[in-house]
C-alpha cells in the first residue's frame, strides 16, 4: 500500500525537514497544497535535493491563473532543480468561488478549458513543440522547448472528480489525484471511467491517489467532529459535493476514515481494493487541547508508517 500525507511546514526548512522525516518513515509521497510556502515548487525542489526516493507532488496547482506554457516552464525547471526523478504535478481547475473571485477569471466552461490546458502541458512535458488555438488556450511553442533528453520525466495527475474530466485524466494524464472520494465513490464513479478513458487511448493503466481525512481514535463522533471543525469550506463547493453524493457520504466528516487502529486498517484496504493505486493521508488530530492533538497524530502517524513498512 503506497501511503503518501500532506505536505506543507510554515517555513522552507520546515518542508525539507519534514521531508527527510516522511522518507525516513517510509513514507512514498508527499502532497502540497497550491498556497504551500506561497508557491510549492521552489520548496519541493529543495526537499527534493534533500532526500533520495521519496515523491513528492502537487495536489494542486490551479490552471485557470497560470498559462499552461509557463507552467511547463516551472515545472521542468523545479524538476531539473530536484536532481533527481520524484517531482509530480497534480494540475486542477478549482473552483468558481477562487477563480471569479479571487482571481477575476471566467469559470464558464472548466471542462473545456482543462481539457485543452491538459493537452498542451502533457505534450510540453513531453518535449514537443505544440502548435494549438483553442476556445480557452492558445499556444505556438516553436523553439520554447521546456523539456528535453536528460530530464527528468514529470508525471502529470489531474484533479478529476467528474465524467468528463476522468475522461480527460485517462487519455492525457498518468492518472487522478483526489479528495474526498470514498472507497464507493473510486469503486463506482472513479476508476471505471477512468480506466476506460486509458484503454481507448493506449495508455498503461492509471494512477488514482486517494486523498481523505484520517484519524485513529477511539470514538468515531469526536473523530468526525475534528474532521468537521476543518471541512467547513468544501460544503460549499460543487465539485466536492458532487464526489461526496457519488460516495454516499453527506460531508467530508462523513467521508473521512476514523476508528481505531483496526477499522483505520480496513477502510485504507477497502481504498486500494476499490481501484485506488496511492492513498494520500491528512492527519487529522482530535482533542480538546495541545497535548492531547500531538498524541492523536501521533498515533494516527505510527499506524499509516506500519501499513507504509508493509508495502
């Protein structure tokens, strides 16, 4: 089982620290937020140098705000800078409220748009001029190339919670990053489209990393009500909503895996045997006060490292 936690430290020395940690642990990956040391690409790539197998991804940076030439350009850059193969780059379209929001950009047609910008950052990684005008991105990359003999090869996962971009995911992509898509959701919705998407198109079977809440502990009303506390903004967002109704989950409480260290056990199993490849782990401590939180992610650590040792 290929257990990955969330990334991200308030500090650049924190995120290699923790990186070095998580590997030590034996750990497969670690996923970083968008906002992560202001932009994740420059800390991952440091981690990176720091440590020697551990992956480390992006779960994810946004299209919308980033054209998808100068994303290429980033990412090859952080890439060659690591040093070494392990950097992936999970790309997402967010979510209206960010997008037209904050960033005061359209969000009329997400699918188009990220099915376009997919198209032309696969083949950018791929080191190939691209040549494209569409509705939503236009790209003329002659003599631009960001990627080259030599390399290091970036995986691309797309946040896709929906037909149409599990479709996208499977004939463009090396797979999906997810969140909050329970073992029913993945088994049902997810990998079935998903891996069709892939036969079509000739491509090797794909990734699906399975991101969730997770907590031991004992008393599995306190457990969900800690991962409540946190999970106010995604009731909100219709992409999310979408993927919880699929899993027969009312929020992201509900979708998150508690219990103690037994029902943790089945339910990450009950994950990798509905389709998911990567389970990517967010300790959720639970208690009143400090103490009491360390120790919760403490223990719900040590189990996640067992099932990692045993992979």
């Amino acid at each position: 089982m290929r257990i990955g936690l969330t990334g991200g430290a308030a500090t650049t020395d924190g995120i290699v620290l923790q990186a070095r940690r998580a590997e030590a642990d034996g750990f497969a990956a670690l996923w970083y937020a968008s906002l992560v040391a202001g932009d994740p690409l420059v800390a991952m790539a440091l981690a990176g140098r720091a440590t020697e197998r551990i992956e480390l991804g992006t779960a994810v940076l946004q299209t919308y705000p980033c054209h998808p030439l100068l994303q290429a350009s980033r990412v090859a850059a952080a890439a060659e800078a690591m040093g070494r193969p392990g950097l992936t780059l999970g790309i997402g379209p967010s979510h209206r409220a960010l997008v037209e929001g904050a960033f005061g950009l359209s969000y009329d047609h997400p699918g188009r748009s990220t099915e376009e910008y997919t198209r032309i950052l696969t083949a950018l990684l791929r080191g190939e001029d691209v040549d494209f005008t569409g509705a939503d991105w236009s790209v003329h990359s002659a003599g631009r190339s960001v990627a080259g003999p030599g390399r290091p090869r970036v995986p691309v996962l797309l946040a896709a919670l929906g037909p149409r971009l599990l479709r996208v995911a499977g004939r463009y992509t090396d797979g999906a990053v997810l969140w909050l898509a329970s073992a029913k959701a993945i088994a049902d919705h997810v990998a079935p489209r998903l891996r069709e998407a892939a036969r079509e198109a000739g491509r090797p079977t794909p990734r699906i990393v399975a991101g969730l809440p997770v907590a031991v502990h004992d008393e599995e009303n306190e457990a969900r009500s800690a991962v409540a506390a946190g999970s106010d903004a995604y009731a909100g967002m219709p992409n999310y909503r979408r993927i919880l109704n699929a899993g027969g989950a009312g929020d992201a409480a509900g979708a998150a895996i508690v219990g103690d260290e037994r029902a943790v056990r089945e339910q990450l199993t009950d994950l990798i045997e509905a389709g998911a490849t990567d389970v990517w782990a967010n300790v959720v401590p639970v208690g009143k006060d400090r103490a009491t939180r360390r120790a919760s992610a403490r223990r719900t650590r040590d189990l996640l490292a067992e099932l990692a040792a045993e992979a």
